[in-house]
C-alpha cells in the first residue's frame, strides 16, 4: 500500500469520526474507560510495590535478619517452631567469627509494648530493645545526640538506655534535653545516654516509638523469652551486596553445626535478606495481582466490544459509500486500512483521555487516602499500546467484512 493511499485513508476515517461526534464519544468512553482500569490497577500494584521496597531498604542496607521463625507476613509460628531452641549471643559471635563475608552482626532481643515513665508522665507503647554497640552500623540507624551503647555498658550491664524521638516526645517537654535524665523501665531506674535520629515508619508503624538498652542489661531483667511479646533475632550486615548469598551459605552451615541438625533434615531456623522478604511478598500478593489483572482484562474487553459494534454499524451505515469507492477503483486495501484506521484512531483517543484520567486518579489515590499510587514510563507506554492494539484487533473483523463487500450488491443497497 502507498503512502498516500494511507494518507487518504487516515483523512477519510478522521472526517466520519468528525461527522458522527455522539457516537464516537461514546465510543471513546468505553475504551477511555477499561484504559482507567487497567492504569488504576497498575498503579496501585506498583505503588504497593514500591512502598514495600522501599520499607525493606528502610530496615539496613542488604541486611540479613535470623530467627528461630521461618520469614512470613501475617502468618502466626507453628508448634514446631514454637518449640525451638532459641538463638543466643554466642551464636551472634559465631556467625562474625566464621564467614568472611560478614561486615556486622546485632544480635537482639525485643519487648512489645514496655511501661516507660519520667516524672509524671508515662508511655505503656514504647518497644525495649536489647541490643549491642554494632546495632547502629548494622541496621544504618544513627544516634542524633548523645551516644549508643557502648562495650562497658555490655560487660557492666548497665541501667543505660537510649530513646527514640517518639519517647522523647512522650516523656518529655518540647525543649528539655532527655540526656543524662533518669527514667524508669518497668520501675527500675535507668539514665538517659542518647536520644536516635528520626527513623520513620514500617507500613504506618513507628520505629521512633523505641527504646534500646544493652543486651546484657535486657537478659538480666527479662531472662525468660515467650514469643510474640518478646523475641531474640540476630541481624547481619554482609560486606557487600554481591555477598548476601554467601554470608547467608555461611550462616547456615554455621548454625546448622552449632544446633546439630542432622543432614537432609529442615533447617530449625528461620533466614531472611530483603530479596527473600520481596519473594514472600510476591508470592502473597500473586494471587491478588492475577485478579486485578482480570478485572482490567474484563474493562478492555468490554471497550472493544464496543468498538467492533459501533464499526460493523458503520460498515452497515455506508455500504454504498464502500460501493461507489470500490468502483472508481478503491482496493480492498484501500478499504481495509480505512475502516482499520478509523478503529485505531477512536481507541488511540480513548486511550490518551484515560491515560490523563490515570494520572488524576492516582495523584487523587496518593493524596487522600492511605494506598500508594505510582503509575511508571512503561504503564503509560503500555497503556497507549494497548489502546490501538484494542482498535487493531476489535476492528479487524469490520474493517474486513467492509473490504469483502461485492461493489455490485453495495450500490444496490438501500
């Protein structure tokens, strides 16, 4: 075909679009809509998505987080991992010793929901953390003023604890230094040494509403762990991200020997990095995904539909048109890429408006309520594909059956 012949196409099927306004709008406005939907969708998935990278970042840089749990979202331990051994400082100084791919180990031991109290004032939702002086590298959280626990403090166990903004803000009027102030964990009287820099939050929980002190200091008052008020975890920051896995190798085989698991039998430990705690959240969120993705299907589908009606109406409407074309000379081509034009052109506009709605939903999403909404380059671009992809394959068939019309029968039609 010619490129002036597409020319002339394109110029015809523009002007029938001009001439029946109503009927393309409407038209418009099914595409428009099943376009929405699927940017809608997309842009909620990716949004969520995003978020959830970017939580997992929040909590250190390549970090690898063991317990006696397996990793899971929402799914409470069972009998068998209830019963394990817990883990142990020594098995944190095992792990540093043994693998040449560590940089830092943290173990920890952690307290939901402690009573802290200064003065008259008190907080009953502080979390206590029990950690030592690599916490702070390991898991990239700072101290904003004063400092963190130190080895003394370790070897001491001594009543010292470092705050969170959150208890701060608590406990404490709006310019007074916590530093160097008494306050008192479950009663027993402990010095302020350093207050953290702003943490941020973990999907809508705050991390600045915490409290650390030594490990040593924790075991000594708390020496019993029930979960899930309170758990004992290690957290390890490979030298590199390259070396995630082989720290990971390391760790297993070195717990693995300490616990004396048997060989073939499951590991009686849970270990996690941040691309494992992305596969879970895939995994759960996979069947959802696949939903979305059929409700969007569904959308399209019914625009198309819509297409191809509104098209074989047209074929109808013009026959005679298609007659007279076809005997001054019009090809089948010709009448193909007219009626095919005219289809993608409908759906192409259709996809550009409910790209512009796309936008505004999500911008409306992100502002007034609690989802994430990111809509990326690709999902527009897709999202314009799609469009004329639904005019290509909706209004084949019309634009066919338009170009198999005989030129005798279509003049004789009234």
């Amino acid at each position: 075909m010619k490129l002036e012949d597409l020319k002339e196409s394109s110029k015809m099927a523009l002007a029938t679009l001009r001439a029946n306004k109503l009927r393309s709008g409407l038209t418009i406005m099914g595409v428009s809509v099943g376009v929405l939907t699927v940017l809608s969708m997309v842009s909620i998935i990716q949004g969520l998505n995003k978020t959830f990278a970017e939580q997992i970042e929040s909590l250190g840089s390549n970090t690898i987080f063991i317990a006696k749990f397996e990793p899971s979202f929402g799914r409470p331990p069972n009998q068998e991992e209830r019963q394990r051994k817990e883990l142990t400082i020594e098995d944190a100084e095992a792990i540093q010793n043994e693998s040449d791919a560590i940089a830092g180990v943290s173990p920890f031991q952690r307290k939901i929901a402690e009573t802290i109290r200064y003065k008259e004032k008190q907080s009953d939702t502080p979390i206590l953390f029990g950690t030592t002086p690599d916490y702070t590298f390991t898991n990239s959280q700072f101290v904003g003023s004063g400092r963190f626990i130190s080895e003394i403090d370790i070897d001491e166990r001594r009543n010292v604890a470092v705050l969170g903004r959150d208890v701060v803000k608590a406990l404490f009027k709006e310019y007074e230094d916590p530093i160097g102030k008494d306050i008192k964990i479950q009663g027993r009287e402990f010095t302020v040494i350093g207050v953290m820099e702003d943490l941020g939050s973990f999907f809508g929980q705050s991390r600045d509403n915490i409290v650390f002190i030594p490990l040593t200091t924790m075991q000594k008052y708390y020496p019993e762990i029930v979960a899930p008020e309170m758990v004992f975890a290690i957290i390890v920051r490979p030298k590199t991200r390259a070396e995630v896995k082989n720290a990971m190798d390391d760790i297993r085989d070195t717990l693995r020997r300490r616990r004396q698991v048997p060989f073939g039998e499951p590991d009686t430990f849970g270990i996690s990095s941040q691309d494992a705690l992305l596969d879970i959240y895939n995994q759960l969120t996979g069947a959802t995904y696949l939903v979305l993705t059929a409700i969007s299907a569904v959308a399209l589908m019914i625009g198309g539909i819509g297409v191809m009606n509104i098209m074989l109406v047209s074929v109808t409407e013009r026959t005679k048109e298609i007659g007279i074309r076809k005997a001054v000379g019009a090809t089948r081509t010709n009448i193909l890429s007219q009626f095919l034009i005219e289809a993608v052109v409908l759906t192409a506009i259709g996809g550009v408006i409910g790209l512009a709605a796309g936008e505004g939903l999500s911008f409306l999403i992100n502002r007034f309520s609690p989802l994430p909404a990111f809509i990326p380059v690709w999902a527009i671009l897709l999202g314009l594909a799609v469009s004329a992809g639904i005019g290509i394959v909706f209004g084949l068939y019309p634009a066919w059956k338009a170009s198999r019309l005989d030129p005798i029968d279509a003049l004789r039609y009234e």
